[in-house]
C-alpha cells in the first residue's frame, strides 16, 4: 500500500530529526537527504501506479456497463 512507502520515508525523516546533532556534526546532510529523496521516489512511483490502475478498472467498469 501507499501508506506503508510514506512509512518508510517518515521514519528516515524522523530519525535525522531524532539525531540531528549527529548528522550536523559529521556532515551526513546530503547522505540523509538522498535517502529521503529516494524513498519520496519509490512514494512516487507507487502512487502514480495505483492512480493508472484505478482508472483502468473504472474504464473497464463503465465500459461493461454499458453493454
């Protein structure tokens, strides 16, 4: 489901969040971020895919009806 790849990119946002002293002192901004932007991605990429089903199944559905 969608809600479980928002999950995974909330939990990398909260734990910079939780250990942001860590991540400023050794300069992992740009490590964290890419996580962040790739998780966003994958987010993305799901979303998109379940919006092209679902108007593939109302297609299919409304075209049926018809018949």
């Amino acid at each position: 489901m969608a809600s479980t790849k928002t999950d995974a990119r909330v939990t990398t946002i909260n734990e910079m969040l939780l250990a942001i002293r860590a991540v400023k002192l050794y300069a992992w901004e740009t490590l964290f971020a890419e996580r962040i932007e790739s998780k966003r991605q994958e987010e993305l990429v799901f979303i998109r895919w379940l919006g092209v089903n679902k108007a593939f199944i109302s297609t299919v559905i409304i075209s049926r009806l018809s018949l």
